[in-house]
C-alpha cells in the first residue's frame, strides 16, 4: 500500500477535519483583523476623523460581509453554520476581551460578555429560522410529492 503524500505543512492543520470549525478559525481571524484595523484607524489617525461616518459603514460592512461566510459555506446545515459562526463570533470576542486592556472606553461601551451574548443571540436565532425553514421546505415537498403521486396512481385505475 502507498503511503498518502502529505504537503509540507498540511500536519499542522490535520487537526482541524471538520470543515465548520476549519471555516469558523479562519473567518474568526479575519473578523478579528477588520476589528483591530477598525479600532487602530479610529484611534490612532485622529486626520481622519472627518470620515468617521465612512469608516464605520465600510468596516461594518466588512464585519457583516465576513460573518455571511459561515452562513452562505452551510446554508443547509443550520448546525454546522451554528459551530462555524459561533467558533468565529468566539475568536472576536477574544480579540474584543484582549483590545479592551488596551483601550480602556471600548469596555464601557459595551463589555465584552455582551458582545458575546449579542452575537451568540444573532447567530443561534440565524441557525434556528434556517432549520425551520428547512423543516418547512421539506414538508412542502413531501405533500407535492404525495399529492402528484396520488392523482397519477387514482387517474391509472380508472375504468373506462
């Protein structure tokens, strides 16, 4: 039997086999990237604070753009997109908990058990209307199925 080639630093990702964890790392590093370039721009280039209006749209809608990855890679599984999304909502908040002891106002503006729980909320409300609707779907389509296979097997035994 050959032995499986392996790239050179394919060893240091084989712990992560489930694509919804693998996918919530990667989108959590890049959540907390936007956040800290957020945060340094708003702080540190005090030139550009007549475009704080701009700043915050494009990187709120950054942040918003990045979160929909999870939620578009597992449209049909609602409890992978759950791991995947929390995994990643997980990553921001530590970089939000880590961010706080440098900059000390962001945690009177909201403290960082609350940005968990704010985006746990979204994620979990997010993960349980998709499975509904999954749910729905799938009822749907199991009466189209019975109904259609009803009326052809009554019009076969008709006699004429």
């Amino acid at each position: 039997m050959a032995a499986r080639p392996q790239l050179p630093g394919m060893r240091l990702v084989l712990w992560m086999r489930s694509d919804a964890l693998r996918i919530g790392i990667y989108t959590g590093v890049c959540l907390s990237s936007v956040f800290v370039a957020w945060l340094l721009i708003a702080n540190r280039f005090p030139q550009l604070e007549p475009f704080a209006g701009v700043r915050n749209v494009i990187a709120g809608a950054a942040e918003i753009l990045l979160m929909a990855v999870p939620a578009l890679r597992f449209r049909g599984k609602p409890g992978r997109m759950f791991i995947s999304s929390l995994t990643s909502w997980a990553l921001l908040t530590f970089t939000y908990i880590f961010l706080e002891m440098h900059f000390t106002l962001l945690a009177s503006r909201m403290g960082a058990l609350r940005v968990f729980i704010l985006g746990a909320a979204c994620i979990g409300f997010a993960a349980v209307f998709q499975w509904v609707f999954l749910m729905c779907a799938e009822a749907r389509h199991r009466h189209l199925i019975e109904s259609t296979q009803g009326t052809v097997s009554a019009s076969r035994h008709r006699i004429v």
